[in-house]
C-alpha cells in the first residue's frame, strides 16, 4: 500500500529561559544570550504535527484529524499554552526548554496516539523564521 502523510497546525504561547542552573549569570548570558534573561521571554509558537501511515481501506483516513486535533489539544496546547516552561511545566523541571528539547518532549507527548506502521514528524516554529524538526526514525 502507498503511505500517505496528514499533518495538522496548532498555536501556543509560551515563556520560558534558556539557561543552565550550574552556571553562573554570566556564563548563561555567553552562551544564550537574551534568551537567558532571568525574567523569562515569551514566543507565539505554531505547531504542526504529521503522521504518515498507510490508508485505512475502511475509513480512507491515516488518521482521523478530528482525533489528532484533540490529542493534540490536550497534551500539548492545554499544558504548555500561556505557561512558564521552566517552572509550570513538568518535562522542563530539568531540562532546558530549547526549541530542540520542546519539539522532542512534545514528539514523545503526542506519539503514544499512533498505530503500528505509523511514523510522527513534528515541526515547531519558534519564530516565522526559527524552527525545528523532529522526524520519528522508524
């Protein structure tokens, strides 16, 4: 069978510092920069979540969007959507919430939905210009 790819967008806000807690002040502000402000910043991140697979003879969907749309609702706009990463959001407790980290934690939030065969690809727009890919190796 042919496998196809259905992708679905999604919209967040969110703050957060990029920063190492054994370093000092200084040499976060070296390596991150701005990012490493100890009020936080904030980013409007867009989101877009494909899955591919083979097509379900019965229904003609990969996957229902309607399903994906709410899974990704729940684990990932309802949990990180106008939250501090760093301090509100558990999978960031120890872990700095880099756009490399989040578009992982959010890949591993949301792959749990998929069906044997089926592989995940999240992409994560930081900014319009800034963005990050994980593609689920199969």
């Amino acid at each position: 069978m042919k496998r196809v790819k259905v992708s679905r967008k999604a919209h967040f806000n969110a703050a957060h510092r990029l920063y190492r807690k054994d370093w000092s002040d200084a040499q976060n502000e070296a390596q991150f920069g701005k990012c490493s402000n100890p009020h936080y910043h904030g980013h409007n991140y867009e989101l877009i979540v494909s899955v591919e697979g083979e097509i379900d003879p019965e229904t003609g969907y990969v996957m229902d969007m309607k399903v994906l749309k709410d899974y990704i609702k729940s684990e990932v706009e309802d949990a990180f959507d106008h939250k501090n990463l760093n301090i509100e959001v558990p999978e960031f407790k120890n872990l700095i919430p880099s756009a490399e980290n989040m578009v992982v934690v959010i890949h591993d939030k949301l792959k749990k939905i998929l069906s044997p065969g089926q592989t995940m690809e999240v992409v994560l727009y930081e900014t319009p210009r800034n963005f990050v890919t994980y593609t689920e190796q199969a």
